[in-house]
C-alpha cells in the first residue's frame, strides 16, 4: 500500500513541478512591453531558444 501512495504521490508532485518551471520560463521569456521592435523579435528569439533548452534539459533528466 506504501508504494501505491508513494508513486501516487511522485506523479503529483512532478506535475506541480512541471507546472511551476512552465510558468517561470513563460514569465521569464516575455518581452517587455516598452521595447523596440527589434528588442522584441530579439527577446522572442531567446525564449524559444530557452524554452528549447528547458525540453531538452527535462528529456535528460528522466533518464
């Protein structure tokens, strides 16, 4: 029965955490919105490359 509630509890967590780590890189790749034009396609590109590295990092830490 422990290890039923231990897994249970394992996924919860993982999910929250996901969660989490979603929203900071979503707020952390968000533009300004006082910024030029050129900034914005610039602060664009950086998120998608974090957002990138963020997947990859979380695809080799299930391993």
């Amino acid at each position: 029965m422990e290890r039923v509630i231990n897994m249970v509890i394992r996924q919860v967590v993982r999910q929250v955490v996901n969660r989490g780590m979603n929203a900071g890189i979503d707020k952390l790749t968000q533009g300004r919105a006082d910024a030029t034009p050129e900034q914005q396609a610039q602060a664009q590109q950086n998120g998608n490359r974090t957002k990138k590295a963020m997947q990859l990092i979380r695809r080799f830490g299930r391993f």
